[in-house]
C-alpha cells in the first residue's frame, strides 16, 4: 500500500508542478484573471493532495485498510475536483464544450472534504 499511495502522490505531484508552471508562464496571455485563478486552485487542491498522499504513504500508525480507502478518497477527489477546473478554466482556448464538468467539481471536493474527514475520525479511534 505505500507504494501505491508514494506513487499516487509523486505522480499528481509532479503533474501539479508542471501545470502550475504552465499556467504561471504559457496561459497567464492566454486566460482571463477568474480563469487563471481557478487553474491556480486546481494545482494548488492537486498538489495539497498529492503531498498528503506521500505523508500519509510513511505514517506507521495508519492502517493498510485506512491507506487504501484513503487512496480512492484523494485520487477520485483530484481527478473530479482539479481535472474538471482545468477543463472548465480552459475550455476557451481548447475550443471544447465542457460545461458538463461544472456538477463534477463539487463531488470532488466532497470526496477530498470525505478523506481528511475520514482520516480524522480513524486517528481518534486509535488507541496507544
């Protein structure tokens, strides 16, 4: 199970990185101001979570059983919540209709909101 979260978390890291990177240089022209800073949400939401997906990779008190639902809990919640923003904030310039997205972005958040929450409730149950 760590592997798969260490890998999980690297991987959106890094293409958080990347993504930021290209909306700070190649679409700041290219978008209006509430755009780029819906794009600059969804990377920062990406790689919030994708670090949490490394730490909670290494915390020894956490369950295999916790990790992995924890897992679906941050990966479903990124690809809803930050994916559906970037199509939605560049929908102008990638010149696709994806308003559909629009509903999609809140489940994600949801599941995120559901994963910390989650998290909360199995750190109090543990026991020393």
């Amino acid at each position: 199970m760590m592997r798969k979260l260490l890998i999980a978390g690297v991987i959106f890291s890094c293409i958080g990185v990347v993504l930021g990177a290209m909306g700070a240089h190649a679409l700041k022209e290219q978008l209006e101001a509430d755009q780029l800073n819906s794009f600059e949400t969804a990377v920062r939401y990406q790689l919030f979570h994708g670090l949490a997906l490394v730490i909670i990779a290494v915390i020894p008190i956490i369950s295999d059983k916790v990790k992995n639902v924890l897992l679906w809990f941050f990966v479903t919640g990124i690809i809803l919540f930050s994916v559906s923003i970037y199509g939605l904030s560049t929908q102008a310039i990638s010149g696709l209709k994806l308003s559909f997205l629009g509903p999609v972005t809140p489940l994600g958040g949801l599941l995120l909101i559901m994963g910390w929450s989650f998290l909360l409730f199995k750190l109090f149950q543990f026991k020393r």
